[in-house]
C-alpha cells in the first residue's frame, strides 16, 4: 500500500491549515509546504472543499482553512477523498476472482488492520509537538496475533498499553 502524490499533498494541506486554527492559508503557501505546483494544490484544495473537509474564503486576507477541527479529521476520511481504492474493502474472494484460500483472508486482515489503524490517527496528531514514540506501540497491539520469532520489549512510554508485556514478534 502506497499514497500516491495527491494524498500526500492533501494531508499537507489539511496539516497546514491546521497549523493556523483561527485563520488561513494562502494556496501558495500551502503549496509551498506540500512541495507541490500552486495549480497542483489548487486542484486538490477543491476536492477537499468538497468532501467538507476545507472552507475557503476569497479576497484580501483569504485562503484555505479547515471546515471540521483538526482532531476530527481523521486520515481514512482524508484517503477516503484522495484515494478510494486503498479504503474500500472487498470480503475475501469476491470481486470477480477466483479465492485465493488463506492468502487472500490473510491480506484481507492486513487490510482491515491498515484501515483500523488509520482510522485511530488525525491532522491534529500529526502537527502535535508531542514525542511518537507511543505511536510506535500501536503496532504492538495489532501484531500480537502475529508472534512469530524474537522477543521484543515494548515500549515503555507506550501510553496505549501502560501494563504492557514483552511480545514475541516476527522479525
């Protein structure tokens, strides 16, 4: 699973508007931020006017701001928008191929655990000024199924899982 360029710039977008709350971001600005063309962000600046996800306001003093706080935004609904294909989800062997067996109920899982996984993470939570070690952990919970060979402790910090265990997991 890979963001193409446009999900990138769209979550640079919405993490710079965040960064002004009470204000706006010219598009120049945040194309700036995004590393991407003014016409470039321009265009993705209004698919994300149309998902409800940025406002806008012309003229003097203008610019792009977010419609929802930061901490409601969460990175599903961002792909959601951006890309579609890498949120929808098929039941394994359906689709119109042939089923796979356990390989196809295994990426399934993965699949749900991408989804479960991007749906805990916010714009907020990526301008925080806060350390990620903790983020780290979030993968623990999701492996634990997966132990496989190694001991691996975990984080101490780790705030998800204050009563956290050392876990086998596959290296």
């Amino acid at each position: 699973m890979r963001l193409t360029r446009q999900s990138e710039i769209a979550i640079a977008i919405l993490s710079a508007c965040a960064r002004r709350p009470d204000g706006y971001v010219h598009t120049q600005r945040a194309a700036m931020t995004a590393g991407a063309t003014r016409q470039h962000t321009a265009k993705i600046a209004h698919l994300l006017l149309h998902a409800g996800l940025l406002r806008a306001m012309r003229g003097r003093g203008g610019g792009l701001g977010l419609a929802l706080p930061a901490q409601a935004i969460t990175l599903r609904a961002v792909l959601r928008h951006t890309q579609p294909e890498l949120i929808e989800t098929a039941e394994p062997g359906r689709g119109g191929r042939l089923s796979r067996g356990h390989l196809d109920i295994i990426l399934h899982a993965a699949h749900g655990a991408f989804l479960a996984l991007i749906d805990r993470f916010t714009i907020a939570d990526l301008i925080a000024e806060r350390s990620i070690q903790g983020w780290a952990c979030s993968d623990c919970v999701l492996m634990k199924p997966a132990c496989r060979s190694a001991w691996v402790a975990p984080h101490a910090s780790c705030p998800e899982r204050p009563d956290a265990q050392t876990l086998y997991v596959s290296r």
